[in-house]
C-alpha cells in the first residue's frame, strides 16, 4: 500500500466529514455505535477514528460515566474529530498508531473500529494489538467495506476516471477502502492474531447524496483519492470531480440520488 493511501491532509479532513460521512459512513456509525452499546462497555478504545462519526454515534448511546479514548494516526483527522464533537468529558483524544497501541494489557471492555483496518500495513499486527489492550472475553468490533462492484457510487466515479486516465487510472479505490472484502481472509487475518470466535455479517444501507457533484466532491476530494488524481496534473482535480459527476448524473439522475452500498461487520473474540 502506498504511504499515501493513509494521508488526510489538508482540506482532505473537512471534505471528507462534509461530504463523505453522510453519504456513506454515518449509517454504519449508527450500526456499530449499537453493537457496542448493547454491551454495555465502560472503556472504549477506539481506533482510525477519523473525523469521529462512531465516536460521536457511541457517544449519544452510551452513559456519561463510560470512557471512550477516540485514536487516529492522522492528527488533522482528530483535529477535525474535536471541532465536529460536543464537548464530553468522557470522550478523550489520541493520536495512536493502531499497529503500536500506547496502552497496557487488558485495558478495554471492547474495541471498535470503522472502516480502518484496510489502511493497515500489518492487519495481523493491527488486530494482534487490538487483542493484546482488550480485556479477557471482551470483543473487537469493525467494519470494512465490501467488493467494489457492490458500492455503486463509487463504481460509477471509478469507471469514469479509468475512462479519463486510460492510461494509468487512479486505483486507490479499489486497492484500499474495498481492496479488503474477503470474509476469508478477514477470518484468517483474525486467527492468525489469536482471536477464536469470529462472526461476519454483511450489511447493506443505500447512500444518498443531495447531488451528483456532492457524492463526488466526497470521493475526489476528501479522501486520498485526490492525491492520486493530483499525481496525474494538479489542474486535473477539478476536471476529475466533474467527470465523476457527470458520470453520476448519467446513472442515477440529476438529484438527489441514491445508491446501494455494502461492507462486512465484524465481531471477534480471543
């Protein structure tokens, strides 16, 4: 995985959480924030928390009195993260890198994850830590998203810059964020961390988007996608988000549009 496929700088942070996290990434916020809810947790750990869409969904589910410790390996992320946040006193900010984890043994009742462990360089070290900071029985919850072609938004905009860069297209959408859909390898990836029950549910929500630009506003310029079209010609940014809206627009009508969208959930314990 190139180093920049993990990047969210710049204007990346803000974009994403304008654009991007209601497009596609509050519904399984909501989802998740459920799950460790229905548990009953008093420590959270939290890891590539981003922007904070799960913290925020956990946080208006669980108690005051239960500690969530929201950690990113981007501080402009958690920058971000902070402003979007209400102020909680039982919400704490880290910057921590998920494959070295500054915490003791046995520290938390569950750790939860949204859509970041496929931006791990070493998942089996990632879930190795996630199993070492959990306390005895307590579970390690994430989602990832599924094959590309069950996304269609982002099919849509990734057919239409392959059509734009022929040559050399942009493949950080496919490589990454949906590079990670095996329901076997995630399985293998978790036993070899030493996790023993495992369950995978595959979860589909359809994504809506004002308009045809907004969804690829979200896309091309909010996530490390806009590098890779940047590497092709700073002034192609622009044309790119404009070619994927057009795309849009041919599929799915001028807005607002909707799409389906589908990722693995995840639950393991060991």
């Amino acid at each position: 995985m190139p180093d920049a496929d993990r990047e969210f700088v710049g204007s990346i942070p803000e974009l994403y959480d304008s654009f991007l996290v209601p497009l596609i990434f509050d519904a399984y916020a909501s989802d998740l924030a459920d799950r460790v809810a229905a548990l009953r947790p008093h420590e959270i750990l939290e890891t590539a928390a981003g922007t904070g869409a799960l913290t925020r969904a956990m946080a208006s589910r669980l108690p005051a009195d239960v500690q969530i410790v929201a950690t990113d390996l981007n501080q402009p992320m958690l920058d971000h993260a902070a402003i979007r946040t209400p102020t909680s006193a039982n919400v704490v900010w880290r910057q921590a890198d998920a494959l070295a984890l500054p915490f003791v043994d046995q520290s938390f009742d569950v750790v939860a994850c949204q859509f970041g462990v496929m931006f791990f360089p070493d998942r089996v070290a990632g879930y190795q830590e996630a199993r070492r900071v959990l306390r005895p029985g307590a579970p390690f919850l994430f989602s990832a998203w599924d094959r590309l072609s069950e996304n269609a938004f982002v099919t849509v905009i990734q057919e239409a810059l392959s059509r734009m860069f022929p040559d050399n297209p942009p493949t950080f959408m496919e490589r990454t964020p949906h590079g990670y859909h095996s329901g076997d390898a995630i399985r293998g990836d978790l036993q070899a961390a030493g996790f023993t029950s495992i369950a995978i549910d595959s979860v589909r929500h359809t994504a809506r988007a004002a308009t045809p630009r907004d969804a690829a506003i979200g896309y091309c310029q909010g996530s490390p996608l806009r590098a890779e079209i940047e590497a092709r010609g700073p002034a192609r940014l622009e044309e790119a988000t404009q070619a994927a809206a057009d795309a849009l627009q041919k599929e799915f009508g001028s807005g607002p549009i909707e799409g389906p969208i589908r990722a693995n959930v995840v639950s393991a314990v060991g």
